[in-house]
C-alpha cells in the first residue's frame, strides 16, 4: 500500500554558458543535479528553498562534471569493447553489448552540455548490433516480431530521456529526494510534467496528488499564491484519475 510520494518514489524507481539568476548563476545546459538546485531555488514549494547558494550550485556543478568524466571512461571501455566483438560472435555476446548502451544511453541523460554527440554514437553502435541480432533471427517470425517490439519501445524510451524531468526521475543516482518528490512535480513546466506522469500508475499519482494538495494547502495557510501551480496540479489530477476515465469510456 502506498501512504506517501516517498512511497512511489522508491516504486518508480561542462563546460557550458551560465544563466544569470539573481545572484546565483545555472548552466545553461546543466547536469541532473544542478537542475535539482535549479528547481529548488527561490521556489516556496520546497521546504529548504533557501539552502540554494552560490556555493551549493558549485558543488552541484562539479559533481555533475565529475560524473560526465567518469561516464567518458566508461563509455570509452564500452566503444573499445564493441569495437573487438568479432563477426561471428555469440548472440548473448552481441545482446550484452546492447544492453550496456541502453544502459549509457540513460546514464548520459543525466550528464550536463550537449547530449547529441553521445546520443548520436550510441544510435551508431547500436545500428549493427541491431543488423546482426535482426539476422539471426530472420527465419523465426516470433523472434522478429519481439524485436520490433522491442524497438519500438527504445526509440519511445530515449524519446522520453530527452526530457530532463523524466531522466532525472529514472536514474538510480536520482538528485531528486522522495520528500521532494511532490514538489518538483509541481515546479515542472506542464509538457515536460504530462510525459513525466506517465512513469506511474493511477494509484501511484492519486498518492502524489494527495501531497501534492496537502502542499499547495500549507502554502494557502501561510498566506501564499499557489496560482502558479494549479495547471501542474491539474495534470497530476489527470494522470491519478486516468483509471476512471478508462472504465466510463
């Protein structure tokens, strides 16, 4: 049974130009956790809204630099590895391969700057892979339609990374706390928050929407607007009633 977004959190489990905001300064393409301090600066959703600081953002910087370098050399080990399979290689060997650029594909999301070079040669690897294992398999009709299945459901899936929301929701390394959970929600820009609900189910976003309501109310008692947050609070509303809607059609 789940009680809270911390709850459904645990189930759905650069060198760049700087914006200028106040007095604190963002990336203009950060990685996921100063994207996290972003959405927590000066935003009355969040309790710690002003543990934001220059020297946070710094730190949060760096680490979502240090994280691109580390993806580099492991991304690097993963080119070489591809780049040794032989022509007559194992289908498990091949499928293996597959997997850890998916994998990278999701890691990469996370990271700060320009995210096309790296997108673009994962989809280049991944072409022959795909050629070889589509081969194999082109005499067992029920092995090719589970492929194309399966395609289809990558293209949607790195689709749905390039939404940073959602990327940030994914990953295991998450800088988005589960008490925090409801209020980056409600701090999100409304399509990037509609493809973001689409990662839980009905009862996971009627829980969200109860702290999410129970939020906006605190915010109303201590005599703040909560306007800015209403068509946020709409669509977490939608996508909790999404089953009702489903039995009336």
């Amino acid at each position: 049974m789940l009680h809270s977004s911390e709850d459904v959190y645990t189930t759905v489990h650069s060198e760049s130009p700087l914006l200028s905001i106040m007095s604190i300064q963002f990336s203009a393409k950060p990685g996921a956790r100063e994207r996290q301090q972003q959405r927590k600066h000066n935003n009355p959703l969040f309790d710690d809204f002003d543990s934001v600081t220059a020297e946070s953002v710094e730190a949060a910087r760096q680490a979502d630099e240090q994280a691109y370098h580390d993806f580099i050399a492991s991304f690097e080990k993963l080119v070489e590895d591809i780049l040794a399979l032989k022509p007559q290689a194992e289908t498990q060997d091949v499928l293996d391969l597959k997997s850890r650029l998916d994998e990278a594909f999701e890691a990469s999301a996370m990271l700060p700057g320009d995210l096309d070079p790296i997108h673009n040669a994962i989809q280049r690897l991944m072409a022959p892979m795909m050629q070889a294992i589509y081969k194999n398999a082109e005499n067992d009709p029920a092995a090719l339609g589970t492929l194309e299945e399966e395609d289809n459901a990558r293209a949607m899936h790195y689709a749905l990374l390039e939404n940073p929301l959602v990327a940030d929701l994914l990953s295991e390394t998450s800088p988005i706390a589960p008490e925090e959970l409801a209020a980056t929600l409600l701090s999100a820009h409304v399509a990037l928050l509609e493809q973001a609900m689409e990662l839980f189910s009905p009862e996971q976003a009627a829980v969200i929407l109860d702290d999410a309501s129970n939020l906006l109310n605190r915010l109303e008692q201590a005599g703040r607007s909560t306007a800015f947050a209403l068509p946020q609070l709409k669509i977490i509303e939608k996508a909790a009633k999404k089953n009702d809607s489903a039995v009336k059609n």
